[in-house]
C-alpha cells in the first residue's frame, strides 16, 4: 500500500517539477529574445512577471484535474491504509473539546495529566487557612 502511496506521489511531484522546468524554459527563452529588443531590465521582468502569471494560470486550467485526480487517489490510498484514523482523529477532537485527556493510549501507559483540576486547598494535606486579622 505505501508503494503505490509513494508511486502516485512521485507522479505528482514528476509533473508539477515538469510544469516548473516548462515555465522556466519558456522565461529563458523569451529574456534571451527581449535583451537584443533593447528592452532594460526593469521592462523584462514586468514582461516575464505577466507571462509567468500566464503561465502559471494556463498550467493550472491544463493539468488541475490531472492533479485533482492523483491527490483523490493519494488519499483513498492512504484512508484504506489506515481506516481506524477517521474515528481516532473524532475521539481526539471530541475530548479535546470537552478538556479531556484522549484514552486510547490508556491500555499501553499511564494518562498524563495534563487536563486535571489543580488540587483546591481544603484537599492537601496539613492544609489550615491562615486567620486574617483585621488591623
């Protein structure tokens, strides 16, 4: 299962490194045919900013469902690799709302106490409120 997680995400990564390398081929190419123009370099990169904004646009509205489709795919893999991971991350959410500590760890070691009441005075030990006196 981890396999086709990881073929499926090196697809992802192949293709957008793909889009990466065709936009910058293309600013490459359009620099090199704006310099002998006599346009400076202020008037490039106003040029090649709109055109990578472009591309960019371009890119998306071409392989967006490609990518929408992989990333569908990475995580129905990775629900069916882990289907407990919906109901735990619920428990987590739930307990955490209510200022709970989560107990499913509760089995292997002891639960932290991280959300439990500081002890009031009238519980510790040795404990005798001292008198105020008025002066």
């Amino acid at each position: 299962m981890q396999q086709a997680i990881d073929l499926v995400l090196s697809v992802i990564f192949g293709l957008f490194h793909l889009i990466v390398l065709g936009i910058a081929s293309v600013e490459r190419v359009l620099r090199d045919t704006l310099a002998p123009m006599g346009i400076g370099t202020d008037g490039q990169n106003i040029v090649l900013v709109l055109v990578a904004l472009a591309l960019i646009v371009g890119a998306i509205r071409l392989f967006g469902s490609v990518f929408a489709i992989l990333i569908t795919i990475v995580l129905a893999l990775l629900d069916a690799a882990h289907p407990d991971a919906a109901a735990r991350h619920a428990r987590l959410i739930r307990a955490a709302g209510r200022g709970e500590p989560d107990q499913s760890f509760s089995r292997s070691m002891p639960t932290p106490r991280v959300f439990a009441r500081a002890p009031s005075a009238a519980t510790l030990p040795g404990f005798r409120p001292a008198s105020i006196s008025a002066r």
